[in-house]
C-alpha cells in the first residue's frame, strides 16, 4: 500500500477543533488568551445567531433624511447587529495593538471574527488601517483628536474606513482616482465620489485624493483623513446609496459624495503613494486571515453535516472517496493558515518602518501578496466544495452552506483581485529581488534543488519581455503560492 493509498484506509478524521483551539494547535501560545476565550464563548452563545439573522434578514438600508428634511444619512441595521459589530470593538480588535504593542492579538481576535462572520471583520480591518495611519503618520494635533476616539473601550467607539476606489476602479488607482484636494485659507477641503466605500457611515476614512497640480500618477497621490462631520456638525460627506451586493451583508458598503470636505493631510503628500499601500497591505494580510478562517468553517460545517448524513449504510463520511477529500482540505487549511500568519508574523515586525523600507520589509510585501491571492482561492474552493459535501441542501440559504460561497466570492475581489497581487508579486520581485530573501527565509523548511529550480524559473520568467511576463505570470504565481505555504507548514506544524 503506497502513502496515497494510505489515505483511503483511514476513516473520517475527529471533528476539526473550534477556531481558538486550532489557533492554538497550530500557532501555540496566544496572545491576549482569555480576551480570545471570552470572545469565542460571546459567538457560541450570543452572535452565531445573531450573525446568521442579519445575513438573512438584515440588509442595512440608508436613511437619507430626518423628519425637518434635513441630510442626515444614517445606515440602518436591527439593534442586534450593533451589539454583534461593538462586541468586537470592546473585546479588543483595535485598541489591543496599542496595549500589547503587536498587531499579533488584533489578527488572532480577527481570526475568530471571520470564522462566525467574514463580513464583520471588515469594519474591524479598515478602523484599524485608520488607526494605525493616523499614528503612525498624523500629526500631533491630528492624533489628539482623532485617535483617542477609535481606541475607546466601550460602545462609544468610533469607526474607520478606507476609502480609495472610484467608478473607474480600484486596481489601477493612478489613473481612477479623480477626487481633488485643494489647500484653503481654512485648510484642505475634497471634492469627488468613491464608488465602493466600505463601511461607509463611520467617524473617520482615510481617502486617496490627488492635490492640485500633483502628477496624473499614483505618485501624485496623497492620504486625507476626512470626518463624518463638519467642523460646525454638519455632515461632511454625504451617502448616495448602499451597494446590493453579493454577501457580507454585515458590513455596509455604499458610494460616497465629497462636496468641499473637510480633510486633514496625513504625512507628506510626495509620500503618498507610500502610505496608500501600507493601508492596503493592513488589510490584505486580513483578508488572508478572514480567508483561512473562513475555509475552517466550511470545513467544519461540512465535517458535521458528513457525521449524520448517511447512504449506502452509513455516514457519507466513512466513504473512502469523501474520507479523503476531509484529509487533503485539513491539509491546505493548515498550510493556508501558515502563509497568513507568516504574513502577519512580518508585518508585526516591520508595520512601524518609514520609507525607504529594509529587505525585510520586500519580503513582507511578496509574502503579503502571495497570502492574499493563495488564500483568497483556497477559500473560494473550500467554500464550493462544503456546499458540494452538503449535496442538495448545500443551495438551500437556510441551511447556511450557501452562505460561505458568497461570502468567499468577495475575498478574492477586496484589496486588489488575484491579477492585482500577481502583477504586485512581480514588481517586488523584479525591483526588489524579494524572491531571494523568500527562499532564503525557508531554506530551513525545504530542499535545496526544490529551491533552486523555483529561483532558476522566477530568473528566466523575469528576463522575457514585460508582456510576456505579465501574460504568464499566472502559473508562476501559483506555483510559488503553493511551494511557499507548503514550505511554512513546516514551521507551523502543529
């Protein structure tokens, strides 16, 4: 009997441990341990069916005007789903960064998020982009201001958002970014639409504008951080609608009217383009997280279903063929969490850099990316093959294996498509040599002829011309996705 063979002799593997245990099985040691114990117990009692009512019955709707008829814009959910979103605030999926000085118990606190609910996670991932811009790049006077808010403890916590994309889209920001930023005696006011702005309503967004007389490049980009309100109250941003969108229905995403705002300037304009991606790299190391854990509970749900489902005599998933197909997905949903965190273990250690970035910082960008896109495509067939696992019923939304489907479709879309980290992945790779520093980084958990024939195929591919590069890039990509998280597997063996 061959290794493969193997496989089939074994039965259904034991029930796949809940999201914290598995965090600690895989990772050891948490961080912030009984917050984490605290939050898991609050969604096993309180938000599985609070999150499972909102995604069916609670779309948000937006309020546009009071009874005066006067603009007040507000995004409508049932009182449940603000007591499911302040949870998390209060457990600690922002300020604990501040407390412990590490982003590691932020994505561990996420981690649990996104298992009962991806979308929720957003509004979390984007207040924390918010936060840690303003910090890291804001004034003094802007922080006194502003950060103390989004750090608060209790329910009167405010939200972020990061607002880039326009109608034109969102991969291309150089050329689709049209808002405008003017410098006035009063200060800097904005004036454009952002076409898909998540978490819209909150306190605070930080949004890509280009000041006047900046280049029509990505690097005449800069960073504002606009308020929900005028300096005088009024509301300062206005909200035309809210997207109809496939999933995450827990976390309100709409189109924006900037007439005039108000906006403070974050770090130096020149620095943009810089800034911009720092955002989008919080929150694509995130989505890997949300991805992962998004692939645990599809697994799990379809793990239950499999145990009482019977055919042929017994449980569908004492058949060979299926009993399998639970040992490879726990397999790739091991190695999909190590890419994540390696993601998350390096921008622990780099987030607080300024440009010009160190080669660790390269590494963190490629390894980024790579989590992003592998992790994003691993949930979207882990999701797709539960509600096959499910059979007929896996269609039926009431039954809620439908649900993981939508909600992984948007994975791949948030923070740049797979097209979009593939042609990132080259650039770091090409400018930066960043593939040298990876192989280097698992040398300790691969072989060295595995290595060199990946390295001797990354050098050919970046030799052949730009178009060529870019039409097959694809394959290169996934190739290094899966050398990589196989590679870390090794180090997160559990």
């Amino acid at each position: 009997m061959t290794s493969d063979d193997s496989v089939f002799a074994h039965p259904m593997p034991e029930p796949i441990p809940s999201p914290l245990h598995f965090l600690h099985q895989q990772l050891g040691p948490l961080s912030s341990a009984e917050a984490l114990q605290a939050y898991a117990a609050w969604w096993e009692a309180d938000g599985r069916p609070i999150s499972a009512a909102v995604d069916r019955a609670g779309t948000p709707w937006l309020k546009m005007f009071n009874e005066r008829g006067e603009r007040v814009d507000e995004i409508l959910y049932p009182p449940d789903y603000w007591r499911m979103l302040k949870q998390g605030y209060q457990s600690g999926v922002i300020w604990r960064a501040w407390e412990a000085q590490s982003l590691v118990p932020v994505y561990q606190l996420g981690y649990l998020a996104a298992y009962y609910d991806p979308g929720v996670y957003c509004p979390y991932t984007v207040s924390l982009a918010t936060a840690l811009s303003l910090e890291k790049y804001g004034s003094a006077q802007l922080q006194a201001i502003y950060l103390a808010p989004l750090l608060r403890r209790d329910a009167t916590v405010w939200q972020g958002a990061t607002w880039m994309t326009e109608i034109k889209g969102g991969s291309d920001l150089g050329a689709a970014v049209e808002t405008r930023a003017t410098l006035t005696a009063e200060g800097w006011r904005l004036t454009g639409e952002k076409y898909f702005a998540s978490n819209v309503g909150a306190e605070l967004a930080v949004v890509a504008a280009r000041p006047a007389g900046a280049p029509a490049t990505i690097r005449g980009l800069a960073l504002f951080l606009v308020p929900r309100y005028r300096a005088d109250g009024r509301l300062n941003y206005h909200i035309r609608r809210l997207k109809d969108k496939i999933a995450t229905r827990s976390v309100p995403t709409g189109e924006v009217e900037l007439h005039d705002s108000e906006a403070h300037l974050v770090g130096q304009a020149e620095h943009g383009i810089y800034l911009l991606l720092e955002v989008l790299n919080i929150s694509r190391v995130a989505n890997s997280v949300a991805s992962v854990a998004l692939m645990h509970r599809a697994l799990a749900e379809a793990e239950a279903y499999a145990q009482t489902r019977r055919a042929f005599g017994k449980p569908i998933g004492e058949h060979p063929l299926l009993a399998r197909q639970f040992h490879e997905r726990r397999a790739e949903l091991r190695a999909a969490l190590a890419l994540a965190w390696e993601a998350v273990t390096l921008l622990d250690a780099v987030w607080r850099e300024l440009p010009p970035y160190s080669e660790r910082y390269q590494l963190f960008r490629l390894i980024a990316h790579l989590a992003k896109y592998w992790t994003a495509e691993q949930a979207v067939q882990t999701a797709k093959w539960g509600m096959e696992a499910h059979g007929g019923l896996g269609t039926l939304a009431e039954f809620g294996a439908e649900r993981w489907l939508r909600e992984a479709m948007i994975l791949s879309i948030w923070e740049g498509t797979p097209h979009r980290q593939m042609l990132d992945g080259l650039e770091v790779m090409a400018r930066k040599q960043a593939h040298r520093l990876l192989f280097e980084h698992v040398r300790p958990y691969t072989d060295d002829a595995t290595r060199q024939a990946l390295a001797a195929q990354i050098d050919a591919h970046l030799a052949r011309s730009p178009h060529d590069q870019e039409a097959e890039a694809e394959g290169l990509f996934r190739e290094l996705a899966l050398f990589t998280s196989q590679a870390l597997a090794a180090k997160y063996p559990g």
